[in-house]
C-alpha cells in the first residue's frame, strides 16, 4: 500500500473546489471559538504550560530535580570523550513516571515522548529512542534498584510508616520467558548426542570440500568458511550444556543438603552430616522432567494464582498497615515462601531502623524455625497454621489453659482462634494482598520485562519504589515533596 505524499490529501473529496473550500455550517447563525490549525503560536510556548498544577508528573520531575541523590547515576560517566548522553535527570524522570504509570517498555516511552503530555513535559519536548532508554536502565540497572529505599525514607519522613502491624506475602510475577524455548533433562541427553553426530557429519562434509576444492583451484588459507547450519547447530549445543550443567548442580546441592539434614536428624554429628551429604552428592542426578529455559534461564516453573503452570520468579513485600507503604521487599526463583520469613524480617529491621511489632503472615510461612525467627527479634508472629476454606470461619479458641506440652503449631493455631488473633490476622489480607493487584493493574507488575535473576529483582525493587512514590503523592495531595 502507498503512503500517501504530506501534500497530498488523506481522503477524495467528492466536491468541486469551491464547494470544497466553504465551512460547514450550522442551522442556525451560531457562533464558535475560533479554530485554525495553521495559526502559528505569537508567543514561544512555555512547557510549564502544558500540565495542570498538582499533576503526578510535576511530582516526578520535582521529585528527581531536588530530592532523589542522582550521585549513583552520574558517577558511572568516567569518559569526557563520545556524544553526550541524555541528561540523566531527563532518563530517570521518564523511566520513574513510566514505572509508576504502567508505560515500562522502552520502545512504549519513546512513542509516549512525541504522544503524551506528561512524558512530554518530563522530557523538556525532547524524544530518546528506545535504545537509548533501554541502555540506560540496563547501564544504570543498581541505581535504579537503589531508589527503593530512597522512597521508603522519604515514606518515613512523610510519617507513612509506623511499622506496628506488618503483612507478608509472596506473589508469582511471571518472567519474560517462552515456554517453548525450554528442555527437559532427558531432551537434553538426546539432543547433546544428536547435535554432536550432526557437527562431526558437518565438519568432516566440510573438510571433504576444502580438499576437493584446494586440489581444484589451490588452497586460499581461510578458516572464514563457517557454515551457517554448523555456527546455530555449535551454539545451540553451548545452550544445552549449559543449562544441562546448572540442572545437574542443583540436582547435587539439593541431594547434599537433604542428606545432610536428614543426618542431623537422626542425631549425627557434623562430620558425619557432611560425609552423608558427599556421598549424596555423587550419586545424585536431575530428574528427567526437571526443565531449563533457554530465553531465561534463571526462571523456573511455578504455579500462578489462576491455577496453571508458568515460567516465574517469586516476589516477597512485607508492607506497613499505616499507608499499605512497602517496607522490605525481594525477588527469587524459589517457589516456597517460608525460606525467605527471616530473611524479610532482617530485610525491615535494617531498612526502617526498628522492628515491628508485630508480623501477619499465610500458612506458606509457618514453621518453628520461622516462629522462632520472629520471637528473638521482639517481633510478635501471627502465622496462620492451615487453609481455610473459602467462606470457612475458623472455630473459636478452647477454654482453659493450654497444655504445657503443646507443639509450636497447637499454640499458634489456638493463638489464632482467640478474639484478638481473628481480628488482627484478618487485617493480613487488608494490608498486603491490594497491593499487588494495585501493581497488577496501574504499574502492569504482573510481568517482568528484564531476564535473569538479577535484572529482575532489580526491576522488581523500581516498581516496590514507584509503588511508594505514588502512595506519597496521594497522601500528600500536592506536588511539593519535603527536602529534609
């Protein structure tokens, strides 16, 4: 199809040039503002005029102008020599306000440069292409990550955080990961051996035609004559190694460490324990189900919330019942929750100053370990014991005194059931659980776009940050963000 000429008209029009010419008229002598859109502007425009006071985006750009220490950013430039960059004020500004606003794809901010006002306005009317955005948020990917406790401590100074009551929860983000790029440990036995005997047939096809055609027109002493199905059939067979090496390293760290605790257990001694977990180690093999993904290898398969099986990372926030301000936060390829409790709570303890109070979390965190976890550190744990039914309403407490040789989980089920345990743990879902969907749906968190572990507990700990951004700029209802 053609693209029409600027000059040329988008549409026939079936009139004659002068009734073509005439302005549509109203039935009666109507008169309306004057509209031209050739008119030229008498004054230079000024693009403070371009939003309203109090618009989100003057938040960011105060925000980032006068607040945000953008030292992180700035000292990654070491070479006077090159093109100059975009200002990094004007990168953070547009990646911020996209983040908060659910435009993250930086092919998505470069086209919201030329047609949004706000990604205007941020922008100063300039327009980065998307590769320029998308290498400065990989260049500057731990910057980034750090304006997560930069919005914690100013959450904190803004009087959002009290941290008497916290929730934990834990919520499958899914990777940027295709399922049909992955393998199972048995394919990949097969396919090694496979493409071995390919290369061999393709090299040894290869040395017969260098001979035939060195003896035909003399030896030219290239080695550049590489072919294309021999190059993708050798890289393929480097992905399969790899990711066939990384299941077997699990498969022994995994057999290690269940020989040796189950050896502790038994009430073996430590170097018995260790001898136990060698002795599983070599003898351990993955499963010939168990799967790695080509296009994300750190990913792993996780069941989600709607009940099927995809590629996933798992992200832990505890938040703060004041403001639903997220305090702590990670990202993972576990699917449990219950290794990460001690680890959050260490997590809060060193980005607030203090502990909290106390702690709410689901069955998926409950253990004596966990239990214990949170007592030594004056924390007071209500972890539910079980799942309810939807609908089920947990039985009220025993009367009398509780026995002296009751379990960890028999004091916390009956903690549970008391009046003041039923109405502080029905608060876990109240705090936690409208946060991620209020990231779900304004920020589109339910997807990572960056791959590997590390780029996206990064990119999970800038939405954590722009969350908190945004729960600042409703409570304080201004643009004005207190320097302190």
């Amino acid at each position: 199809m053609d693209t029409p000429h600027a000059d040329e008209p988008l549409f026939e029009v079936p009139l004659g040039p002068e009734e073509a010419a005439e302005t549509p008229r109203a039935k009666v002598d109507k008169t309306f503002r004057p509209y031209d859109r050739d008119q030229m502007y008498l004054l230079p425009p000024s693009i403070d005029d371009w939003v309203p006071e109090g618009h989100l985006c003057r938040f960011v750009s105060e925000l980032v102008d006068e607040v945000l220490d953008l030292e992180p950013f700035l000292a990654a430039y070491t070479e006077q020599r090159g093109y100059p960059p975009y200002d990094p004020r004007l990168m953070v500004k547009l990646l911020v306000y996209g983040y908060i606003t659910g435009v993250r794809s930086s092919r998505a901010i470069e086209r919201s440069c030329t047609d949004s006002v706000p990604f205007r306005f941020l922008a100063a009317n300039q327009a980065p292409d998307f590769r320029s955005i998308a290498r400065f948020r990989q260049r500057h990917l731990q910057a980034l990550r750090g304006l997560f406790l930069e919005s914690l401590e100013l959450c904190q100074q803004a009087g959002m955080v009290r941290l008497g009551r916290v929730a934990l929860d834990g919520s499958k983000r899914r990777a940027n990961a295709s399922r049909r790029k992955a393998m199972s440990y048995n394919r990949m036995l097969k396919s090694e051996t496979e493409l071995k005997n390919e290369i061999e047939a393709l090299l040894a096809q290869a040395e017969a035609t260098d001979v035939k055609e060195d003896a035909a027109f003399g030896e030219t002493g290239r080695d550049d004559d590489l072919t294309g199905e021999l190059a993708r059939r050798t890289s393929r067979l480097a992905k399969i190694k790899r990711a066939k090496a990384d299941l077997e390293e699990e498969a022994r760290r995994r057999a290690r460490d269940q020989a040796a605790e189950k050896a502790r257990s038994a009430g073996k001694d430590e170097e018995a324990a260790a001898r136990a977990g060698s002795k599983a180690e070599v003898e351990a093999r993955p499963e010939d189900k168990a799967q790695r993904n080509f296009t994300d290898p750190d990913s792993r398969v996780m069941k989600t919330s709607d009940g099927s099986f995809h590629y996933c990372y798992n992200a832990q926030s505890i938040v703060d019942d004041a403001h639903q301000v997220i305090v702590a936060t990670r990202l993972d390829n576990c699917p449990s929750d219950s290794p990460a409790f001690e680890d959050m709570l260490d997590e809060v303890i060193s980005n607030c100053g203090r502990p909290p109070r106390q702690v709410l979390a689901d069955a998926g965190y409950f253990s004596g370990d966990n239990l214990d976890a949170a007592t030594t550190r004056s924390i007071d744990p209500l972890i539910a014991t079980g799942r309810l039914r939807h609908g089920e309403t947990p039985p009220s407490a025993p009367k009398g005194r509780i026995r002296n040789d009751a379990t960890p989980k028999e004091r916390m089920a009956r903690k549970l059931r008391t009046k003041a345990g039923r109405a502080a743990y029905a608060r876990r879902k109240a705090i936690v659980e409208p946060v991620f969907g209020q990231m779900d749906v304004v920020q589109g968190a339910k997807h990572l776009l960056l791959r590997g572990q590390h780029a996206a507990a990064a990119e999970w700990d800038l939405l954590s940050a722009c969350h908190n951004l945004r729960k600042l700029f409703v409570v304080k209802g201004t643009a004005k963000v207190a320097v302190t």
